[in-house]
C-alpha cells in the first residue's frame, strides 16, 4: 500500500520575475521618480551615469507596473491614526494646584 504526498503548495512568483534588470534596480528607478519629481528621461541618466542603461519608456512601465505594489507594501508601516500624539504644553494638576508645564 502506498502512501499519497500531498502535494507542495505553489511558491508565490515574484512581482519582478521575467524581468531583465534586479529587483533592485528596478525599486531604486522607481523610487528615485516618485520621490524627487523626477522625469523619466532624468532617472534614465542618473542610471546611465551608474552603469545601468535603460531606456526612458521602461521606466515609464516600471512606475506603472510597480507603484501600487510598492505603495501596498508601505501601508503596513503607517502608523494607525490616534496610536502617537505629542504634547508642547499642558496643566497637570500637582498637590492639588493646577500648573503649567511647557
């Protein structure tokens, strides 16, 4: 009698798989666009002068490929809202007598 396996659950594929460059580059050109304004044809020279050469237009798809995965993935680090808060100045009630702590 033999013993069925059960079988291996499917291995997520990553968002960057069948593409050319690193993942990394591909986050730093993404990165360098939303974070600083920059144009496609700017993030396309500042990789140029890294060694990296690529063209304007798959920045362009990068951006559109990998901005919402990249924006999901740093919603988790948010804080919630009302979880912090910060006091300059307030009265604290001390033996009885109302002060002003600043």
């Amino acid at each position: 009698m033999t013993t069925r396996r059960p079988c291996p659950a499917p291995v997520p594929r990553s968002a960057f798989a069948s593409f050319r460059f690193p993942s990394d580059i591909i986050v730093v050109a993404v990165r360098w666009y939303l974070r600083f304004g920059l144009s496609y044809r700017d993030v396309e020279e500042l990789l140029t002068k890294r060694g990296v050469q690529v063209d304007h237009v798959t920045i362009y798809r990068w951006v559109q490929r990998f901005t919402p995965l990249l924006a999901e993935a740093a919603r988790s680090c948010r804080h919630a809202v009302g979880d912090r808060w910060f006091v300059d100045e307030t009265y604290v009630r001390v033996a009885g007598r109302w002060r002003y702590v600043y």
